[in-house]
C-alpha cells in the first residue's frame, strides 16, 4: 500500500472506534460527561477505567459505526466543549494520581464558526498547555486519523504510539493538495510528500512505536490483536509509572520542543 492507501484504511468505517477500544482493553469503565460550563460533546468520551487491576484514566476521540452515530458525534470532530471536558478529566487524573491513557482518531477539530465563537482555538491552547504540565505518566495511541490540532490536542504525552495503518498530520492530503496546487484530486500525491504514516513518523522520531495490525487491517472481531494490545499497555504504563516524574517531565518538554527541529531526531 502507498501513503493515501493507509489514508483510506485509517478511515474505513469498519475500523473500531474507542468506545470499542475501551470495551475490550479495560474493565469497570466510568463515563464522565459535560464541560462544567456548556454542554457534553459526544465527539470526546473519557473517564475511569481499570487497566488490568491498575486504575486509569481514558479518553479519546469518538467516531460513529454508522452514519446515526456519526451524526451524533460529530464524525469525531470536537468542538471546543470536548476539549474542556478532556481538560476537566486530565486535571482531575493529575489530582488522584492516575496515569492517562488517550486515543486518537480524528479529521481535526470541529473548523464551524459556532465552535470559533466558543473558543475552539483557546480550549486546545489549554490542553496542550495543561499537558505539557500534568503530573502524571501519558501515553497517547492513534489508533486511525490524526488530524491537526484536534489530534494534537490530547497527545501531548510521554509516549506516542501509532497502529500500522494510522495516519498523523498537520492537515488531511485533500486539504494540503488544494493548499499547494489548488487540486484536492491530488490527494494521493500530497500523501507521499507529508510523511504521515505510521513508519514515517517512527523513522522522524515522532512515533515512538509502531503496533501491527492483522492482514487488511484490524476490525472489531479481532481479539487476538486487541489482547496483545492490553498486554503492551499494561507492560508501558508500569514502566512509565515508576519513572521520576521530573524526569518525565522534563523528557516531554524537550520532546515536542525538539519535533521539526532541522536535521535533528528525538
């Protein structure tokens, strides 16, 4: 497969989304909803979960198995009260002392007016603000798109891991193409030139870790793949929790201030 075939895949409706991810990775889930200040978005679920018999924190992008979810979350775009409520949810991890795990899979932030009226550019601000300071242990895994700020927005953390077919840019390749030659037909193309796969970003240090998938991509009645998954986050966030957590914080800051640094790798 080239680049915009892995687009295509990271985007295949048949993909499990995090509601799956977290039904067969964790046990005794406890959804928290709302911003405290506006309304709950449906496009960012989290909350409390028991990673094997370690409490966790859980949240991520939420995209919809048919077309009436997706309606409902808006496609996996979130507005800027999905944001304050995954803040809301980090900072109350960061409180009790429990590491936090986020998955990725979206197109990016909700770009409606509506949402700009609301703060959308300020609610990310915060997060990665608040991210960049949280402490406790983060490990974040793109688990299909990762699109911009929207993605970014929830995966300032210690480790970033990405499944085989994932993708993570600055924009999606429709919206490069029309930016550099004003001809989103060239999406194809424009993949290729923005590195954005999985082994691409592993190789410019920004991945950290690669996760296979089965033939044709993983699907929802892949156990095999989601039990092998469990294990490697549980193995992950032990080692991460008993790390000094200066240490940790100090490896995050100069992680992300490190990427796009010229002829320099993490």
């Amino acid at each position: 497969m080239d680049s915009y075939d892995k687009v295509l895949l990271a985007r295949d409706g048949t993909r499990p989304n995090l509601r799956h991810y977290i039904s067969r990775l964790f046990t005794d889930f406890f959804e928290q909803k709302g911003d405290r200040s506006c309304r709950d978005d449906g496009a960012i679920i989290g909350g409390i979960a028991l990673l094997e018999d370690r409490p966790i924190t859980v949240l991520g992008h939420q995209k919809g198995a048919s077309l009436e979810e997706n309606v409902q979350c808006n496609f996996g775009m979130p507005g800027p009260e999905g944001y304050r409520k995954a803040l809301r949810i980090m900072e109350q991890a960061e409180k009790f002392g429990r590491p936090i795990l986020t998955f990725v899979d979206t197109p990016g932030a909700y770009p409606g007016m509506e949402a700009e009226e609301r703060g959308q550019g300020e609610a990310i601000a915060r997060c990665l603000m608040a991210m960049g300071q949280l402490r406790v242990p983060i490990l974040t895994v793109v688990i299909g798109e990762g699109g911009s700020g929207g993605a970014l927005a929830i995966s300032v953390a210690d480790r970033i891991w990405m499944l085989e077919n994932a993708v993570y840019s600055v924009l999606s390749p429709e919206g490069f193409a029309t930016i550099l030659w004003k001809d989103a037909s060239r999406a194809r193309e424009a993949s290729e030139l923005m590195k954005l796969t999985a082994n691409d970003l592993k190789e410019a240090g920004v991945c950290d870790r690669v996760i296979p998938e089965p033939p044709g991509g993983v699907k929802r009645e892949h156990e095999r793949f989601f039990t092998g998954l469990r294990r490697l986050l549980t193995l992950e966030v032990d080692l991460l929790c008993k790390q000094n957590i200066n240490t940790l914080l100090s490896e995050r800051y100069d992680r992300y201030r490190a990427l796009g640094a010229k002829g320099e790798k993490i």
